[in-house]
C-alpha cells in the first residue's frame, strides 16, 4: 500500500512553501489581505463541485480549501498571533460549549445518556442561551475599543449585524441580515406582506426609469434585490443557491441558443452581419428552453 500523507505533512509542507530561503517565491510574499480572494474562491469551488455531485472534485477542492486554513495558520504563527493547533482548540472548545446535549459535562471524553435525548424546542432554546452568553463574553472582549463596528458609509452599526463579515456575497450577507433582525421580531408575518414589499419596491424602480438619475436607480435596484432575498428567506430557499441555479439555466440555454443558429451559419448577434432579428432571437431562445434537460425534468418528459 502506497504511503498516505497525514495533517503533520501538510503542516510541513507549509512551512517549506514559507521557508525564507528555499521556499516558494510567491507563497513567501502573500499576506492575509493577499490569500482572501483565494480563500473565497476555493470556497466557490466546493459549492460548485457538491452542486455537480462530482465528488472527486468535491475532495479535491476541500483540500484546497483546507490549504486556505493551513496558510492562514502558518502567517499567524510567523507574527505570532496563533497558530494550527490554537485554531483547532478554540474549534473544539467552541463546538464542544454550543452541544451540551451531546457532550453534557462540558468535555470531549464524556458522552450523554443515550436514553436521554432533548426535544428539537429544547435544543434550540438552549442554544439561544448559549449565544447569548458568547455575545456577552464578546461584548467584554470588545469593550476596551467599541461594541459597535462602523459600516463603510462611517454610521454606526447595531454590533449583531456589523459582525457578519461584509466580504460575504451579497445575497447570502442580505439573508443574514434578515435572520438576524427576524430573530429580534423585526420581520413580515405574512406571505401577502412580503409579496406587497417586492412590488412596492418594483414600482419605486419604475418612477426612477423616467429620471435615470444613476444613484437613486441603484438605491432602488437594491431595494428590490433586498426584497426578493426576503422572499427567499420567508420560502426556506437560500437565494445565492436560487441565484446560481439560474446562472447555469441562463448560460445553458443560451448556449443551446446560440450553436441553433450557428447551425445556419449565425450568430446570436442583434443586427449583426446575419441580420439576426429580436423575432428570431427569441424563437432561438424558446427552442432552447423547449430543450434543455431543466425544463424537461420539471414537465416529467
């Protein structure tokens, strides 16, 4: 049996890529600031492998995912800020504090009664007691400076949201927001309700078409988007998977589109030099959705 590398060799591997003298040009010059774009693309990737079922690819972009960690890891430990094993401490310390119903004594060793078992209602009502308190504790870290963060526009932020990371997609930031608020009862009851608010802010898009003023379009353009995600929200549909779904529907359909009339020798060009018409355009479209695979498993064909 071939040797398997093991997490010491990761580490390993690491701090060689970092090494001052023999490592890797490129890894020696990255900081924090420089790996976050990568971190956040790696992240991607994983999504998209699992969204394919492509688990071979689903392993190998976890590991490269996994790699972000190590990284991170290694510049903490250079500027002595932390290090791998402190991060998986506070992990397990963390994780360990929020499932007391699996671990009831507090530690890794100790297991719960396998005949006692919380009710759902009782799990949650204790783990809202326990974020409370790790807010608390946070608030007391955060003391010395200031437990409210300031938003980008320099006004200050309730510290519950100005802790969800603004690196985030938009969407997924947006739905955040909107379970954090939701939490406190700051939400619709109603489905009506949430329908009545995408129009409203539909109609608010529409009297700022006939102005064009840029700003105040992309005010209500993101009105509307925060609106949608609402409804996302109050339907249990996580709106960057929706989104993303939709990407791929697009591209797909397009691409059906397109290679139809390249089989005439065209292109899916408006007034291009085949003088492709809107009319035919559309047709092309309609003929791809007719035939994407998507739109036949949804019609049971």
């Amino acid at each position: 049996m071939s040797h398997q590398y093991q997490l010491e060799d990761l580490l390993y591997l690491m701090q060689r890529l970092r090494d001052p003298d023999t490592g890797c040009p490129w890894d020696i010059k990255q900081t924090f600031d420089t790996i976050v774009p990568h971190t956040l693309e790696e992240a991607h990737e994983v999504a998209e492998a699992i969204a394919g079922q492509d688990w071979p690819h689903v392993e190998e972009e976890l590991g490269d995912l996994l790699f972000q960690v190590i990284f991170y890891s290694q510049l903490g430990q250079e500027q002595a800020l932390f290090d791998f094993p402190s991060v998986v401490n506070v992990l397990v310390t963390k994780l360990v504090r929020r499932h007391p119903h699996v671990f009831p004594q507090g530690n890794l060793q100790h297991s719960r009664d396998p005949n006692v078992c919380l009710s759902e209602a009782e799990i949650n009502a204790q783990w809202q007691q326990i974020k409370a308190q790790e807010k608390a504790l946070l608030k007391q870290r955060e003391q010395a400076a200031t437990s409210v963060k300031q938003a980008v526009n320099k006004m200050p932020v309730i510290d519950y949201l100005a802790a969800i990371a603004q690196t985030l997609p938009a969407l997924t930031r947006a739905d955040k927001i909107q379970r954090r608020v939701a939490e406190r009862g700051f939400d619709f009851t109603e489905m009506t309700a949430v329908i009545a608010k995408i129009h409203e802010e539909l109609s608010e898009v529409e009297e700022e078409l006939t102005d064009r003023d840029e700003a105040r379009l992309r005010h209500e353009v993101g009105d509307l988007l925060f609106a949608c995600v609402n409804l996302s929200r109050h339907l249990d549909i996580s709106p960057e998977q929706a989104l993303d779904q939709a990407n791929r529907r697009f591209s797909e359909r397009y691409t059906l589109a397109a290679e139809m009339l390249a089989k005439q020798e065209r292109s899916l060009e408006l007034n291009n030099v085949n003088n492709v018409s809107e009319r035919e355009m559309e047709q092309a479209w309609q003929y791809a959705k007719q035939r994407h695979p998507q739109l036949q498993l949804e019609l049971g064909l």
